[in-house]
C-alpha cells in the first residue's frame, strides 16, 4: 500500500497539471479504493487532495468525514479471524472451512477484508447463533433482546388491553412516571486544555404519550433545551476542559409516559387523500436510507400481492420482517449506506435498522411512515431503542415496534399489540431520523442517523463513541 501511495504522490509531481494527476486523485479512484477495501490508501488520496486541490468547504468537510467514517469501521471490524474462530469453536468444536464461508458469504458471520486482512464485526461471533438456524441448533441465542423483557410484555400488554374501553379507539392510558437522571462524561484530556467542549444530551419530548416533564437540576448553571421545531429533542451545555479532569454534563428530571393503544380493525380504516402534503411527504423515498430498491420493491410486492386494504398491507409486512429478520446487535449506523439494504443482504437486523426497513416497505406500498426513537425503560431493561410510526386514515399516526414483534398470545389484539400500540415504558428523544441541531453541529455526528446517546465536539473535531460514556439511571415513581 505504501509503494501504491508512493507511485500516485511520484505522479501528481510529475503531472501536477496534467491528466494524471486528475486521474490519480479522482473521486472515482478513491471510491474504487474504498470498496477494494483498501482503507489507508483512500485516506492518504484524500487527505493529499485536501492538501493539494482548491476546494470548496463542504467538499473539505464531506472529504473529512469520509476518512472518520472508515475509521469507525475499522473500530466495528476489529476482532481477528483467530479470536473470531475460537469463539465459535467453544460451541462447535468442528467447525469446517466451508461452513465459515458459508457463513460468510450469507452475512451471517459478518467481516470485511481491510487493508488486505480479514476483520469480523466485534460481535459477529456471538450474532452467528442469533441468525443463522444451522448454527442454533448448536447454541440459540435469544434473537430478541431478552427472554425477561418477553415474559415482562407477555404479563403487562394483556393487563393494558383489559384496561382499554372497547368503545375507544384511540386509548392513552396507565401512566408510568419516572425520575431519570442522564449523565454524559468526557474523559480527561480528550479535549485539549482551555478548549470549550459542546455536548448535547438526548431530553424528552412532550407528545400525546409523554409529558409532565419537571427539570429537577443540571450539572451546568447554562444549557439551551431545543425548541419544538427540532426532531432531536436536546439540552446543549458547554464548559471548559481542563488539564487531567473529567467533564461532567447532566440533568435530573421527573416525566410520565402512558400506554397508548389503538382498537381497530381493517374495516375502520378509510382510503388516503393521496394529494394530501401528509400522504406526499410521508409515503416518499428519502435518502439516504429510505429508497425504493430493487430489493425493497420485489420484496414487497411479493409481500403485500393484490391487497388493497393499507392496515392489513401493514400487517403483512410487520409479519414479514417480524418472522424474517432475527435482531442481532449492530454496525454504528453511520457506517452504512443504505440501512434496509443491509438488512436483506444480511438477513439480520436491530430495532432501529428492521425499523426503517418497515417505514421503507410501508412507503413503497403506499402506507404514510415514519420515524421515532429514544429509550426502552423497562425494568431490567433500560437500553437505546427505535421503532416507527404510521399513518392511517380515520384513525390516526399509529406506533409501529417491529422490533418487538408479535406477543404469541391467542388474543390477536395482543399478539398485535406493536402494530397500533406502544407501551409506557418509553423515553420520546425523536420525531424523525437525521435532523438538525440546536444549536448546530461542526462536525459530522457520531450517530448520523439516531440521536440517543448524545453528541460531543469541540472546535478541532467530533469525539466519537468510547471518548466519553453516557449513563441513562431510572426511578420507577409508581410500580
């Protein structure tokens, strides 16, 4: 790599004016580097034509998060074929060759060749028993995020139904209230001394499911909560590094979540005023992850054939991607490209990649869809969690948790709990994916796509995920 290097920096000398050296430096080398996954040298040309070329700033800016964004792949692809190997042998003493390329080539045992050495995803090994069937009948892991948080649904969901009018279709419901305690802390000298840090926590929206937010105290005397208007709802504060001390940000506040349950049936559901700016806006390709492939459209197609009912066409894909796509723990989003995509070629996904795979399918068969996110507080629990929302005439945005699936409880309206219910134990953070800030951000996120665990920078760049840690602490205030 370093004499391919030494070639192409021998050639812009020579031609510095010339053809060659346009050539050399060309998006279209670059790109082709990158997908040989040749890393290093894509990062050296692209560095050199920042150096060398007059460019624009967002071209310096896209340039420079281009190189981050191979090196947070490198952090997800960093366990050897050796470690990776042992893993799986502790399970299957006899594994063969062709049964890991198998794996391989299905996505299943997830790696990438980087810089000419194989690298798996740094939970690959684990995530092969959560995917694969063959390999499950040597060791199932849970495909879902835990045996206690089913059992815990399958106890609570019936209890919430019950309590429902049979009357109502629209049901708010149950309120659980919380008091939550949410700290980000950035590691000494991360920052250089005298420098600001800018950091911004994930904080609760007010939606017909959440509210009475009570702000009890905050770490910094001087924070900005983002306006309405923002689909990231944060608290921004800001403080001064210094030399060999943490950084603490924070807040305590009280808030109360409610089940919020529709009862309905396909019959209630009314036809779409399709020239509506709602139906226009929420049923179209978005990029970079919600575009109309053709994957996504053989695949729904074949899901949804003739029918012509938009909650039963719902229904089959929630079905579909629930009984399709087992959850496994995933790639930081900002590493890939197009998120449903991902999840066909590799038949596997986690809560927020299955989720925009619905409101992808749900858009290209005409359903309104669209995104929310924020926390799961349940007791035992407590982590990072996506999930959808859609939209149906007569009755209203509907929450949509394919991540959660199906209950397996004879009563269909509790087996189907998640397509037309969510339940209390929710932190609301997002209204939608990849917004704006407030206040703006520099530099490219840590999380391009979601907004849960915050984002911190200073002037020089982004501190990306393992600089600092974050830390969600919940009271149930009623049980």
């Amino acid at each position: 790599m370093k004499k391919i290097f030494l070639l192409l920096v021998v050639a812009f000398a020579a031609y510095s004016c010339g053809q060659m050296a346009q050539n050399a430096l060309s998006d279209e080398t670059i790109d082709n580097l990158i997908e040989q996954g040749m890393y290093s040298d894509a990062q050296q040309l692209m560095k050199l034509k920042m150096a060398t070329e007059k460019l624009t700033p967002k071209q310096v800016y896209d340039y420079n998060s281009k190189i981050d964004v191979l090196d947070r792949i490198r952090k997800d692809f960093r366990k050897d074929d050796t470690a990776a190997i042992a893993y799986i042998k502790k399970v299957i003493p006899d594994v063969t060759p062709e049964q890991l390329a198998h794996w391989e080539s299905t996505g299943a045992l997830e790696c990438k060749v980087i810089d000419g050495v194989k690298k798996y995803f740094w939970n690959a090994p684990r995530n092969l028993f959560r995917i694969d069937k063959e390999a499950q009948k040597h060791w199932d892991v849970n495909g879902r995020q835990s045996d206690e948080l089913d059992i815990f649904l399958g106890e609570y969901l019936p209890k919430v139904v019950e309590n429902a009018s049979v009357k109502k279709v629209e049901n708010v419901l149950m309120p659980q209230a919380y008091k939550i305690k949410y700290t980000i802390t950035v590691k000494a000298n991360e920052v250089p001394d005298g420098e600001v840090i800018r950091v911004w926590l994930p904080y609760p929206m007010e939606t017909e499911r959440s509210g009475k937010i009570k702000l009890l105290s905050t770490t910094q005397p001087e924070y900005i909560i983002s306006p309405d208007s923002y689909v990231h709802k944060s608290m921004y504060m800001q403080a001064v590094a210094k030399k060999d001390q943490e950084a603490v940000f924070g807040y305590e506040l009280e808030y109360t979540a409610y089940n919020h349950w529709f009862n309905f049936g396909a019959e209630d559901v009314k036809p779409y005023n399709t020239e509506s700016e709602l139906y226009k806006k929420y049923t179209a390709e978005r990029e970079t992850h919600v575009i109309f492939t053709p994957d996504v459209k053989r695949i729904t197609d074949s899901i949804v054939g003739n029918e012509q009912n938009p909650y039963l066409k719902a229904r089959k894909i929630f079905d579909y991607i629930t009984a399709t796509y087992p959850w496994a723990s995933a790639r930081e989003y900002s590493t890939i490209g197009n998120i449903p995509q991902y999840v066909y070629d590799n038949m596997h996904g986690d809560c927020g990649q299955v989720g925009l795979t619905f409101i992808t399918m749900a858009r290209y068969a005409g359903i309104p869809a669209k995104w929310q996110s924020g926390w799961m507080l349940h007791p035992g629990d407590v982590n990072l969690h996506d999930w959808a929302e859609a939209y149906l005439e007569g009755i209203g945005w509907v929450p949509v948790d394919v991540s959660f699936g199906r209950i397996k409880n004879e009563n269909d309206k509790v087996d189907h709990y998640f397509l037309g219910g969510i339940d209390a134990y929710r932190y609301y953070v997002n209204d939608a994916y990849s917004g704006d800030f407030f206040p703006a951000k520099t530099h490219l996120r840590s999380e391009t796509v979601d907004f849960q665990r915050g984002e911190v920078e200073w002037k020089g760049e982004n501190l990306y995920f393992g600089r600092w840690k974050y830390k969600m602490q919940v009271e149930y205030l009623n049980k």
